[in-house]
C-alpha cells in the first residue's frame, strides 16, 4: 500500500508542476496534496510542521496567482477600472474555451478597462503589458514553488527509501 501511496504521491506533485503552467490545475495546492499523501504512507512520520508550512506557501501562491496579474495593472499606469479589467479577463479567460485564454483574458481585460477609464490607447496597451508581466511572474512563482516541492519529495524519499521496501 505504501508504494502505491508514493506512486500517487508522486503523480500529484508532477501534476502541480503541470498546474503551474494550465489554469484548470491549482499548481502549488496539487504538489502539497501530492506531500500530504506521501505523509500519509506508514514508511514516512506525519510531520505536522512541515505540512503546515508547506500548505501556507501553496495558499499564499494559490491567493497570489489572482492579485499579481492585476497588481502588474496598476504598476504599469492602470487604473482600477484596469485591475478589474485584468481579473475579470482572467475569469473569462479561465472560462473560455479558447486556447491561451489565460493568456489572452487579463491582457484584454485590462486593455479594454483602461479604454473605459483613459481612452488613450497608449495607456491602455501599457496597463495590458503590465497585467502580462504580472500573470507571467505569477506562473514563473508557481513553477518554481512546484519544483521546491518536487526537490522536497525527493529528498524525503531517499531519505525514508529503506522504509518503504
């Protein structure tokens, strides 16, 4: 049983580093449902610290991925009309059937909310670059929390690899 739980276990934290990248997996929530299932095995002590550390930087990130894009809004000159724009895009974009709607909602969004606020295009297409930057550095934050999360399951079965056969 403790094999299978590893091989699960192992399947959930790689589908968190695929989530890092497609919006419909959680990324960081999925690698530490992938730790919490290796702890669950018998070969490996429940460590209530390191769950609980690891579960706040997945929510922290899983929180962060829906502020940054539209913090990068604001930052590039947009306004609220264009943070709105980037997070309601975002949700369309989710939604969407669309290939790289993702993509595509907050970068739209944003353009089309500073068009109602600015009516400059120049100011618009600025706040949209800044609502892709955002999404960009939130998906490079994913990424890199997945592969910390990757390293910890590796670490912690080679350290208990004995255990499990």
């Amino acid at each position: 049983m403790d094999l299978f739980l590893l091989f699960v276990s192992l399947l959930l934290v790689l589908l968190g580093i695929a989530g890092s990248f497609l919006p419909v997996i959680p990324g960081p929530v999925t690698g530490w449902l992938g730790l919490l299932v290796f702890h669950l095995t018998k070969a490996v002590p429940l460590n209530y610290t390191f769950l609980t550390i690891t579960f706040i930087v997945a929510m922290l990130i899983f929180i962060l991925d829906y502020i940054i894009p539209a913090m990068g809004t604001k930052r590039f000159g947009g306004s609220r009309y264009g943070m709105i724009g980037a997070t309601l895009g975002l949700i369309v974009g989710i939604l969407a059937p669309i290939p790289f709607g993702v993509i595509i909602g907050p970068f739209v969004g944003a353009f089309l909310g500073e068009l109602l606020n600015t009516k400059t295009r120049h100011n618009a297409l600025r706040a949209a670059f800044g609502s892709f930057i955002g999404f960009l550095a939130s998906t490079f934050m994913k990424f890199f929390v997945s592969m910390v999360f990757l390293g910890l399951f590796i670490w912690k079965t080679i350290v208990y690899w004995e255990s499990f056969f």
